[in-house]
C-alpha cells in the first residue's frame, strides 16, 4: 500500500485515501470538508 501511495503523490495525487471513509458520505464536497478538517487538526 505505501508503494502504490508513494507512486500516486508522485504523480501529483491531491488525496489518497485509505479505508472506507469515503463510502460513509454521498456529497464529495462534505467529504473534502471532514478530511480538511481532520488534516487541520492532526497538523495542530
């Protein structure tokens, strides 16, 4: 998994996501909101 997550942030990915977190939300943009903040508060 962290060779085919290396290959794709080389390859300029925004986001990689591992798990099914992503299944839980129908709206992407709700999504991007719950990981930006994840991401804010795991950098803090």
């Amino acid at each position: 998994m962290g060779a085919t997550a290396h290959l794709a942030a080389e390859a300029g990915a925004d986001w990689i996501i591992t798990g099914n977190l992503a299944e839980e939300f129908d709206d992407a943009d709700e999504l991007q909101r719950v990981l930006s903040e994840f991401i804010t508060q795991m950098n803090s």
